[in-house]
C-alpha cells in the first residue's frame, strides 16, 4: 500500500469538515463491523468500553500506546449499518466525528469525516486519520501495518494548503 494524503474539505450544516473516503470490497456490515466491534478496533486503532446502546462508552486508542487514556464518547446518532455521529472528548476539546456507510454493486463507500476549525491542525489530523484509515484496510486484509513515519510530517503541507470549498457553489 502506497500511503499518500487523500483528505478533503466538506461543509456539513454544522460547520467544516475533513474528511477521508475509503472503498471496500465488502459489504457493509462487514465494514460498519470493523468501525463499531471492539474486538475488530483494537486490530487498527483502539477498543472501547460500555454499551453503545446508552449513548456513551469509554474509548481508548491503543494503536499509539497500550496505557493511552480513556475518552470519552457520546453517540450523537447511531443507524446501523449506515452512519453514527461521535463527539469524542479529547480534553481540552471534543472531536466531533461523522462515518457515513454507503453500498452498491458490492463495494461500500466510507466517508469519514472530523469537523475542524481554525484552532485545530490538520497538518496533524490529516496525516492522522490516512494513517489510522490505512491501518483499517490493513488489518482486513492481514497486511503489516503502515508506519506513522510515511505520513507524518510528509502530509503535513498537503493538508495546510487545503483550501474550504466555496459553499455558493452547488
């Protein structure tokens, strides 16, 4: 797997958003699977804790470190296998995260997406999330994991030169 800078800009009704779009040959409960299990997270980011059924669980991304804090995560929307809606609490902000699943003709489209503004770095998120996406398709497909170091700070510049996309335009 070739690693290269593949976010982009997108307005949503809540504000701007960076987002990564990934294509499967899977369909897309297997997929919605690897996103929601906490068993199947663990092999590409992380696992969590708790029932999501009550709107919350605990998170924790054990790709970076096995003791890595806990966060916490509020469901905003959950409609299986489809899409969920995330404000993770990274302290001293929360992440708001959007996965939205879509299939046809076999494949299943993910659009990931992290809202962002002007306080953030997406010369860091950026890089972050092709990593951790990368890491997803590597782990289905019983690949060696991607090194961190093939995407950051080689996309850094990529994601500082992005530019909004212009929201008269249709």
């Amino acid at each position: 797997m070739s690693a290269k800078p593949t976010g982009h800009y997108e307005l949503k009704p809540d504000g701007r958003y960076l987002q990564f779009d990934r294509l499967f040959r899977a369909p897309i409960e297997d997929v919605w699977y690897s996103l929601t299990n906490p068993t199947a997270l663990r092999s590409w980011i992380g696992t969590y804790t708790g029932s999501p059924s009550t709107g919350g669980v605990r998170f924790r991304m054990t790709a970076e470190s096995e003791d890595a804090p806990w966060q916490n995560v509020s469901i905003l929307l959950c409609e299986a296998p489809h899409r969920f809606h995330l404000d993770v609490d990274t302290q001293p902000e929360a992440w708001r995260l959007h996965c939205h699943l879509r299939e046809a003709g076999g494949m299943t489209t993910l659009s990931f997406a992290q809202r962002v503004d002007d306080k953030l770095d997406v010369g860091e998120i950026g890089p972050g999330w092709d990593y951790y996406l990368d890491r997803m398709i590597a782990a289905r497909q019983g690949l060696a994991m991607p090194e961190w170091g093939d995407y950051f700070p080689a996309f850094a510049a990529h994601y500082r030169d992005l530019r909004v996309p212009d929201a008269a335009r249709p």
